[in-house]
C-alpha cells in the first residue's frame, strides 16, 4: 500500500518533468499538464498513460483498499467518503483516456477530458469532507485535519484560485496536493 500511494505521485511527476522537457515550447509554468497530451502532439498516448492512467489506477487501488478494510459497522461518512475517493481516482485516470483537443479545448473529447478534470475535483472534495467527518466522528482530530484540509486545498486551487494565482501552477498544487494525501493515505493503510 505504501508503494502504490507513493509510485502515483511519483509516476505523475516524472511524466509531467520528461515528457514536458521533451516537447518543445512547453513551459511548465505556462502550461496545463494536459496539453501534453494533446491530441495530434507528439508522445501524446504515452503521457497520458503515465501521467493519467496508470496514477489513477494506482489511485483507486489504495482507495479500494481503504474502502474493503472498513469493518462492516463503519460509519457512513467513512464508506461515502472512500467510495467518492475511488469515484476521484477513477476520473483523475479517465483524463488520460479523453485527451484535449489544442484547437478546441471546449469541444468534442476535449470537452470530456473538462468534466473527468471537474468530477476528479469535485468528487474529491465531498470524499475529504466525508473523511474528515468520519475521522471526527472516530475521535482522530489528525486524520479529520489531513483529509478535510486535502480536500479544501484541491478544491481551492482547482477552482477558486484561477484567477490570483497563474492556472498552470494552480492546477500543479492542485495535483500534488492530491498526490500528498493519497501517498499519507496508503502509507496509513499499511501501519
């Protein structure tokens, strides 16, 4: 468990580095990371591979593992909160099978690569807010803070942010927020 949380943030990030230095132009700090994987650009597929599919896939895997390790009388928030995770971590991973159109971002697949973006966020954000009840719930004032400040982070820089800080480095913190929680939720898993 400890590997799969760590080796999706890790994966997504040697992605993002390689296949970002490797397409020229590309400037991290100008940028969405999706752009990289653009259809029609060069190296597209393998990027969305390694930058979408497989951390999300390794995303769900400690989610589902949280959620099967729930004992059968779990509080609600617990079950809804890893439920909505997995749902999170299954749309992170379907960004990379619905690639951006860089002629028309809004329109067609590019259009669907939006809303996995917007369910992957927003699906995360009810699943911390669910975490943290439940962890309040459980007496773990720790685990609540982790997931509930996750939760208002991704959901901050995801879409509140945009317009004070530059949408590229918003959408990094946004993603390595995520990357930090699912990495403290695997290695949790696994005490």
């Amino acid at each position: 468990m400890r590997a799969a949380g760590i080796a999706a943030g890790a994966c997504f990030a040697l992605a993002l580095a390689g296949f970002g230095a490797a397409l020229e132009g590309y400037g991290q700090r100008l940028h969405p990371v999706a752009l990289l994987g653009a259809t029609g650009l060069p190296r597209a597929t393998p990027f969305n591979l390694l930058a979408f599919v497989v951390p999300g896939l390794l995303a769900a895997f400690v989610t589902m593992r949280r959620r099967g390790a729930l004992p059968a009388s779990s509080l609600l928030s617990a079950r809804l909160g890893w439920t909505l995770a997995l749902l999170s971590a299954l749309a992170f991973a379907a960004q990379g099978l619905l690639p951006l159109d860089p002629v028309e971002p809004d329109a067609g697949r590019g259009r669907l690569h939006g809303v996995a973006w917007g369910l992957w966020a927003i699906a995360f954000a009810a699943a911390a807010l669910a975490l943290s009840v439940a962890g309040l719930a459980a007496r773990r004032p720790r685990a609540a803070a982790c997931h509930f400040a996750a939760g208002v982070l991704v959901f901050a820089l995801a879409w509140l942010l945009g317009d004070a800080v530059p949408v590229a480095l918003a959408q990094r913190a946004a993603f390595a927020s995520w990357f930090a929680w699912l990495a403290w939720a695997g290695w949790g898993m696994s005490r």
